[in-house]
C-alpha cells in the first residue's frame, strides 16, 4: 500500500484500512524517521480504552479494574517485544523523560555510593538530545564529566575501542544509541556492553550500559538479552504507537539502580509516578504486539522500498549523488536513506521547498530549525561542509511503495531542474 495522503488504502498487513488525516491529498510521506501514524488497529486499541477503561487504574470500580488489565497486557506486549520480563518496563511520557531518567539515576548512584568522587558519563558526540543536552546540562552544573566519544568518519559509528579507551575508574555510565536518527547506522552496542562487563567484574560500583533503541525498534530485532544492556528506551511514535514510550531496566530498584525523578502518588512502583495514561499505553502495547507478529515482514519490506529508492536514485542523478548513510563495514537501518544532491543551488531545504509531492526532512525533527546549517551529525561522521547543507533524509515506511518512490525521485528531479535552471 502507498503511504501517500491521500484517502483510505489497504494495508499490507492485516488488510485493514490506513486512512491519513492531511490537507495536501497527493503528497507523499517519507519521514518516518521523525514519526509514524498510528495503526489502525493500535487506533482501535486507543479509542477502546478511551471508551471502556476510562477509570482510575489503582481504583477497585468496573472501569478501573479494566484499566488495569489494559496497562498489565500492554506491559508484558513491550516486554515480550524487546526480550525482556513485564516487570523490567517502566511507562513514561516519551523517550526523552526515560534517556534523562537513565542519566539521573547513573550520576545518582555512584554519588551515592562514592563519596568525593565525581560521576563520570561516556556517550557519543551523535547522540539524540534527549542524551546529549542531558549529559551537557550534568557537566555544566558540576554534577558529572562526560566523554563524548567521536564517531569514526570512516564507518559512522562509534568504535569499540575508543569507547573502551574513555573509560576512567570513576565511570559510572556508557549510553550509545542503537541506531543513529538521521544516517540509519548501527551501533556496535552489544560488542561495547560485552567489553563493559568484563570490566565490571573488577568494579565496586559497575558501570551501568544504555542504549537510546528509538530509532531501532519495530525496523530491526531488539533483544536486551542479546545487547546485555540495563536500560534500553523504547519510543512509541516511531513505530506506530502514540507519543508515549517505555524503559526497560533490567530488574528495577534490585539488580539495577532506578532512581525516580518524579515524585507522586506511587504509580509505577515509584519508579515514574502520576496516573497512568491507560489509552496510550493501551496503543503502545497493541503496537508492540504488531512487531512482535509482523517485525521480519516490516523490516523485509522496507529494505525493499529504501533499496528501490536508492536505485532509482543513482540511476536518475547519476554522479551528481552522494549518499551519507553508506559506510563501508556498517550496518544500516533498513528504511533510512541519507542522500545529498550535489549542486551550489541543492541545499537540501531548498529542494524540499520546491518540492510537490515529497514530504521529508534534512535531519532530525527536533532541529528543524535550523534547516540552513548543515547537520552536526553529518559533519561528526565525516560529511564535507557543502555535501552536509544538501542532505535530504528519507525514511520509507511499511507501506510505503514502489510507486511511491517513483513518484517522489520524479519530483526531485522537476525540483532539481527548476533550481539549477533558476541560476
């Protein structure tokens, strides 16, 4: 099915009905990176818990009874999703609430555990803001020191070794994405948790290990057993659940630290109190399922629509393409495609705005405005200057098509066209 706006469609999976609130009916959506629609069934789930699970989930009533069973299944649905136990996954509002709740409680317990000694944080310097401006903000209250690990230009990602290399005796965290937002590459965080572990086992305090999934989940498998990390983030709105996400903490409050940053009435076992918001966790449970059913199907898919895309690409642009998301040994997210269009008039917010059909971005959402300077993180992975201002990001999504791809490389090159005949 075509993720273009326009109406209802069926969709690939399920048959059910994808229908597309916008106001420009021909215009196709390729920023599934930045966020997805909702699923028509994670919909339902919703509108259902909206309707019959409306109660207080700590109340005894008929309808709190009900949201309480909803937030139980919907628990152990995100659990079973990431390879984890229902009593490891914490509900918060988003994933910036849970990557700051992670950065809190690492500076949290080793302060409380070493006296004297400051907290030391390792990231990488791509990470989202939700983890860089956090780490920032703890370095410049004098709370911690944090080490921002660069990325290789040569494989985009970050490397074992120099991960390794940062760490002090007063470390207390390493926190590297599972996958970058805008170039699509994978992160070696199981080899780094591996190293950090083996390390660990000389510790008084161990350093804990996290990893923003965001971007990863519902594109690719994600098992925390499999990446032995401690707390993983788990984002709804990127895989077609509502604004709402979820930490896994591996043993909460026993086998790992969690300390609250909220205080409140109780909810969550005090890890993350406040009335539980039962139809958005209602929705991220159902769509959890889906890519517990679904996930080798979607990821097949999109890796078939991003490869076309690519093709179709290279064929029409010929040498006057770059691709910033192709480094030589990495792996890449199945549905990103990080494209420059070479030319002193193809900045890439300029080819977006001449644009009539292509919806997408230049990098990650939350930076949109600053769409005239190139990406920090394309610079930070290697990109030239110039090549860097002419990024397009486009990230397929699991029903977009083959026809949608024709579509929107035909409109990239009308906008191409206009641009440089307007020289």
């Amino acid at each position: 099915m075509a993720d273009r706006r326009d109406g209802d469609a069926k969709g690939a999976f399920g048959g059910h009905a994808f229908h597309f609130a916008e106001t420009n009916g021909d215009r196709i959506y390729m920023d599934y990176n930045a966020t997805t629609p909702l699923e028509p069934q994670v919909m339902q789930a919703v509108c259902e818990a909206l309707q019959d699970a409306w109660g207080n989930p700590s109340s005894s009533y008929a309808a709190g009874v009900k949201a309480k069973a909803i937030i139980k299944q919907a628990r152990e649905n995100v659990a079973r999703m990431v390879g984890g136990k229902a009593e490891d996954i914490i509900f918060t509002s988003g994933g910036t609430e849970a990557n700051n709740m992670v950065l809190h409680t690492a500076v949290e317990h080793f302060t409380r555990h070493q006296d004297g000694n400051l907290p030391h944080v390792i990231t990488s310097n791509v990470e989202h803001d939700s983890v860089k401006l956090a780490a920032e903000r703890l370095q410049r209250d004098g709370k911690a020191d944090v080490t921002f690990v660069p990325v290789s230009t040569a494989t985009g990602r970050v490397e074992v070794d120099d991960v390794l290399a940062a760490v002090r005796p007063n470390t207390c965290l390493v926190s590297i994405m599972l996958a970058n937002n805008e170039t699509g590459v994978i992160m070696p965080v199981r080899e780094v948790c591996q190293r950090v572990q083996v390390l660990n086992q000389r510790r008084h305090v161990r350093i804990l290990r996290h990893t923003d999934a965001a971007q990863a989940v519902g594109k690719i498998p994600v098992d925390v057993c499999d990446l032995g990390v401690d707390y993983l983030t788990i984002v709804g709105h990127k895989f077609y659940a509502p604004r709402i996400a979820a930490l896994f903490v591996r043993g909460p409050g026993a086998t790992t630290p969690l300390y609250p940053v909220l205080v409140g009435g109780g909810q969550e076992r005090n890890f993350r109190p406040g009335t539980e918001n039962t139809p958005m966790i209602a929705g991220l449970g159902k769509a959890a399922e889906l890519v517990t059913n679904h996930g080798a199907a979607y990821e097949r898919h999109m890796l078939d629509t991003r490869v076309h895309l690519e093709e179709r690409l290279k064929a029409t642009f010929k040498d006057k393409l770059h691709f910033n998301s192709h480094f030589a040994g990495s792996d890449c997210l199945p549905n990103t495609c990080n494209v420059s269009l070479l030319g002193a008039r193809l900045q890439g917010w300029r080819v977006l705005s001449h644009c009539r059909k292509l919806l997408a971005s230049v990098g990650a959402a939350c930076h949109s405005d600053r769409g005239d300077r190139p990406s920090h993180i394309l610079l930070s992975c290697g990109v030239r200057e110039e090549v860097a201002a002419n990024a397009l990001r486009l990230s397929v999504g699991r029903r977009t098509s083959r026809e949608d791809v024709e579509q929107v490389v035909q409109d990239l090159e009308k906008a191409v066209k206009h641009l440089e005949q307007a020289e």
